[in-house]
C-alpha cells in the first residue's frame, strides 16, 4: 500500500512567492505615490485654513500687517490646533503682500505645495 504524503512542493510554493512579489512591485510605488499626493492635498489645505484665519484677523483688526501665528491658532482663535506640512512637519510661513495674505509651505519648491493660484514668489514674514 502507497502512503500519500500531504503538502505543497517546492515548485508550488516558489510559484506563490513569486506572484507576491510581482503583486508588490506593481503595487508599492502605487502606495507611495498615493500618499505623496495625499500629504501634498492636506498641506494645500492646511495653507488654505491659515490663508482664511489670517485674512479674518486682517478683517476684524483692521490690520495691514502679518498676523502672528499665536493670534490665528489656539483652542480659542480661528484654528484650534497650529497645522504643519504633513510632510516635512515643519510649520508654514505667513506673509502680507499688499494686503494679502500668503502662506507657504518649507517642501514648496522641492514638492509643490503650492496653493493654486498663488504666485511662487511671496515675501517672507512670520
């Protein structure tokens, strides 16, 4: 009587390990692109948020100069929380061009977190 042994053989298993592992080439700098544009939208909005709370202050104080980032963020101001880029965590810049308001963002030239619209050059302020 032959006895029947159970399991995968070695040609079975190296098949599987190698469709894993085209599933991962395809599929992780698919990942990585993603989450790039993802941080790249959410440090756009975060610019937009500051850019908003900054042109309030302007309004309510009557003021021409560059609000500080202590007056706009804070658990009683216009954004509770002080946002940074998502990917550099770094915080952003927040100018008054003649009476605009600009913020960018430390990755702008390198990623383009650039809020649509804006010119690239802004004067720096804090």
């Amino acid at each position: 009587m032959k006895r029947m042994l159970k399991g995968f053989t070695l040609v079975e298993i190296m098949i599987v390990v190698a469709i894993i592992a085209i599933l991962a080439a395809v599929a992780i700098p698919n990942f990585i692109k993603y989450r790039n544009e993802s941080q790249k939208s959410s440090c756009i909005s975060n610019m937009k948020q500051l850019q908003t709370a900054g042109e309030q202050w302007c309004m309510i104080n009557g003021a021409t100069a560059t609000p500080p980032l202590t007056d706009l963020c804070g658990s009683d101001k216009y954004i509770k929380t002080t946002p940074v880029c998502p990917y550099a965590k770094e915080s952003y810049t927040i100018a008054n061009d003649s009476g605009v308001i600009k913020v960018t963002c430390p990755q702008e030239s390198a990623l383009g977190h650039i809020i649509p619209g804006q010119s690239t050059t802004t004067a720096s302020g804090t």
